[in-house]
C-alpha cells in the first residue's frame, strides 16, 4: 500500500501544478519537459553541492524564475499561450540534453555515489512532501482571498478588474506555481531511481494535464482520475515484471491507450 501511495506521489503534485495554470486559463502544457528536466537538474545540483536538500530546492528555484519568466514575456507580448506553453515543453527537453551532455558528456543515463537512496526512504518522503504540498495548494485554494482570485481569474477576470487586481498577475504566477509541482515532481522521480533517465516523466505530465481536463477542476474528480491512472501504471509496471515477453513499449502505452478510450466515452 505504501508503495502505490508513493508510486503516485509525483502525479498528484503535477495535477496539483496544472489545476492552478487551469484555473487562470493558461494550462500548463509544459509540465513534462519540465519535470523532467528538474529531475535531471536535481540530480545535477545534489552532485554538485553534495546535498540532495540543496539539490531539490535549487531545481525548485530554478523552475520558478523559468515558469515565472516565460508567462511573463507572454502576458507583455500578448503571445498565444498555448504555443507558448509547447516551445517552453519542447525548450525544457532540448536543455536537459544539451546540459546533460556539456557537464556529464552523456546525453543518456546519469548515476553517481553521491545520488543514492534507500527507496524505502524516498517513499516516506515523497508522500510526506505530496501531503504537506497538497494539503497547502487546497486551503490556499479553498480558504484564501488569493485563492479565490485564481479560481476566478480564468471564467470571470473582469470581477478582478473592477476589485482592482489583475488578472496578468495571476496568470503569471499560476505558470511560477506548476512549475514549482513540476520540481517536485522530478526531484522525486529521480530520487526514486538513484539516477537520471532521459524522459524521466514518461508522459506524467499530459497524464496530470488529462486528470484535471477530465475532472472539470474539481478536486475530488481530479483524485479519482490521478489514482486510477496511477493504478493502472503500477499494474503494468508489476504486469511487465510477471511477464517479461511482453514488450516495454506496449507497457508503456497502457496508460494513455485506456486514457483515448476514456475520453471517447467521455465525448459521448
């Protein structure tokens, strides 16, 4: 039961991260870059500095300046933010290779001494910092005038205007906040595995991004769709364990073949 809790953990940060870029109307459809590239920047950073701590926070860091810059050259631009949003995912992937391959001279697996974890332990953490992140995203949502003000900055921006506040800013800060979920995201995924993978999200992102699209931005509809996506991911982890003929690529694609299926029930 621990297991599929934490085996969950990096989706319902990444739902969390795009239910608020959903929220103000500019979903965030650069989550899987992004995780990603912060989980090969965690790797990076903890190797560097020898402290995973300073490792998580620094890729954390640096995701928010990422996030927070583009939707801000975006909102002075009036660019299409969902182009936008596609060259930020695309940018995300390109960065990780190029980085990857000038620092570490591979563009493929990375591993060290220094980035090795008890999975035992990664689990507790990675829960630990779900429930904690989690529990804050919903009361601020939930209980908070700024919460409020993003709930409504994407269907009623101009009862922000005529409160004075501006809806710009709360776009802004909606891509700053799921890139920060995106961070967390990639750090434990990478932790999980003592290692850096190229693709490390494998889809998580756009799978974060279906669970809020099919549950209308609400949270409990978001969870029923988080867990049973991550249910069926961890059935075809332990599938392919049971079965090796089975070839990875079919395992791999279990997940958004039965999500194509939901969606077609869902239009009909």
């Amino acid at each position: 039961m621990l297991n599929m809790i934490a085996f969950s953990c990096p989706l319902i940060l990444a739902s969390i991260g795009a239910l608020f870029s959903e929220y103000t109307g500019c979903l965030a459809l650069f989550m899987d870059g992004l995780i990603t590239f912060c989980g090969f920047l965690t790797f990076a950073f903890t190797v560097g500095t020898g402290s995973v701590s300073a490792g998580i926070i620094l890729s954390a860091i640096t995701a928010i300046i990422t996030g927070l810059l583009f939707a801000f050259i975006i909102e002075k631009a009036r660019a299409n933010r969902f182009i936008a949003a596609i060259a930020l995912n695309l940018f995300a992937g390109a960065l990780t290779s190029l980085l990857s391959s000038l620092i570490f001279k591979t563009r493929g697996v990375l591993v060290s001494q220094s980035f090795h974890f008890i999975p035992q332990h990664v689990s507790i953490f990675a829960i630990i910092l779900t429930a904690v992140f989690t529990a804050g995203a919903i009361l601020y949502l939930k209980k908070t005038q700024g919460g409020i003000y993003f709930r409504i900055t994407g269907s009623n921006p101009d009862e922000l205007l005529v409160r004075g506040v501006s809806p710009s800013l709360y776009r802004i800060l909606s891509w700053g906040i799921a890139a920060l979920f995106a961070a967390l995201a990639g750090s434990i995924l990478s932790m999980k595995i003592s290692s850096f993978v190229p693709n490390l999200a494998s889809g998580k992102g756009w799978l974060a991004l279906a669970a809020v699209f099919m549950g209308r931005k609400k949270l409990w509809q978001i969870a029923v769709y988080v867990f049973f996506f991550c249910l069926i991911e961890y059935s075809a982890v332990m599938i392919q364990n049971l079965i090796p003929a089975i070839p990875s690529s079919v395992i791999l694609a279990l997940p958004y073949l039965i999500l194509l299926l939901l969606v077609m029930l869902k239009r009909n």
